[in-house]
C-alpha cells in the first residue's frame, strides 16, 4: 500500500487515498504505521476517503488507534496531498471533516486551511492540581484545548504535567489537549503542546497554536494576525477576526518521503 509522510511544522503524518477502501481496519493500521520503532512512525494516520458534501474526507487517527474530529496540521498537509498526487486539480478545496466542511488553498509549499471554533471559549478556569492550583483556558478548535499563559516557556515540564490535566476530571469524559504559550509581542507568541491521543509533546499542533493565539486574543494580550512559534522553531500565522467566525491556519508544509507498506 502506497504512502507519503508529510510534515506540517513538525507534526509527521502517514497519509494514504483510501478512497478505495484499501485500509478497512483503520485503527489497527494507525498503530501499526504510527509507531516509531515497527512502523514508518508519526503523529497520526490521514486517511484521504469520498465525500458526498465535498472535494474529499479526512479522517484522523492518533498512534494509539482512536480517532480526532479535526486536526489543523494534519488538515494542511491532506491538502498539499491531494494537490501533489493530482486527487483535486484545483488550489481552492474543501474537506469534509468531523469538525464539519472545512476550506483550504495550496500554493506550492505554502498551505492555508479553515479552522472553527465549537461553543463558547471560557476563558479563567481554576484547575486544582495534586498541589494548588492552575489558571486555565478552554476552546474547541475543532477539538478541545486548555490554554496555560506562562512566563518561562522553555521551563514547562509538559509531559510530567500534560497527562494530569489531559486526565483531569474537568474535562471528563474525553479529555483535553493542553497548551502552553508565552506572549512575544502584540503578533506573536510561542507555544507548547501536549497532545491527547498522541499521549506526549508533539513538535506542533495546529489546533493548539490557532487555540493559543486566540485565548492570547481573549485575554487582550494579541492582536491578530499572530504568528506562533512551535516546539519544531518554525512559525504558523493565524487569522481570525473578533467574532471568530473567519479563522485560517498557515505554513509550510514538506513532504519527506513516499513508500510502500507491507504490513507484514
């Protein structure tokens, strides 16, 4: 079975048309591909499969086997898929997703994609820790993320605290991705993920910088557009407007390698 891997800002997929239903046990094949030791390993599985309401449909899959609503960078990097293998002739897309139709333009390495906001951000959640407590943000970008503003980025012990607050009874029963950002200026600010389903740091994440840069927002401390600088050093733009009906995620997008998988 024919596969590219493809990174969007550090965050590595497998990507595979299944538009033929070539992987019909999909979380099995997830584990398998994503793993860094027995399989090609990444950060997820992106199946490019038919769509009835648009040019295609992405489905996400972590490494261990469950299945994401959305993912932004795994989104940029479906779309740079289906322009390089010539599945959509067009720059301008649309991708059905499980966070809903979704819009994307490709222009050489350079790829834009929609993202939206389900519900309502709360912004000033206390979150009781094992000791004290953490003041945190939540918003849906297409899936759940806990915003944390710091002042000491590098110093964040994020997989000793990620799991805790991914866990927590709080955001029971599916959890939550956890962020956090230090603002760098009025457009721009760096940020740190833990992803849940990936269970660890990732070196980016689409829908953590789009949710970092608009609680940054929210809390008077950005002005968009905001230019996030990911865990990998390479930076994404976001932009939205005040009533965050209007949101895009940009960067770059590299395509590593292709290969077959044997799944032997």
């Amino acid at each position: 079975m024919d596969f590219l891997k493809i990174t969007g800002s550090g965050n590595d997929f497998v990507v595979i048309d299944n538009r033929k239903n070539a992987v019909k046990k999909r979380k099995q094949a997830a584990v398998a591909l994503c793993g860094r030791k027995f399989g090609v390993g990444a950060d997820g599985l992106l199946l490019l499969e038919n769509s009835k309401k648009a040019d295609f449909r992405m489905r996400v899959f972590n490494p261990d086997g469950s299945e994401a609503e959305m993912c932004g960078n795994g989104l940029r990097c479906i779309l740079r898929f289906a322009a390089e293998c010539g599945i959509v002739r067009k720059n301008a897309m649309r991708v059905e997703t499980g966070a809903g139709v979704l819009e994307g333009a490709v222009k050489g390495r350079t790829v834009k994609a929609q993202l939206s906001v389900g519900g309502k951000p709360v912004t000033g959640l206390t979150i009781p820790l094992e000791s004290g407590e953490i003041t945190g943000h939540f918003i849906n970008t297409g899936v759940p993320h806990t915003v944390i503003v710091t002042d000491e980025l590098n110093g964040i012990r994020v997989n000793e605290l990620g799991p805790f607050i991914r866990n927590h009874r709080m955001f029971h029963p599916k959890g939550t991705n956890v962020d956090w950002i230090e603002v760098k200026g009025k457009h721009s600010i760096g940020i740190r993920t833990y992803e849940r389903g990936v269970e660890g740091e990732t070196l980016s994440c689409g829908t953590g910088s789009a949710a970092g840069a608009i609680i940054s927002f929210l809390l008077g401390k950005t002005v968009p557009p905001v230019k996030v600088t990911a865990r990998s050093g390479e930076i994404l733009t976001v932009y939205f407007d005040s009533s965050l009906s209007k949101i895009h995620l940009e960067g770059n997008i590299f395509i590593s390698f292709k290969g077959e998988w044997l799944g032997k």
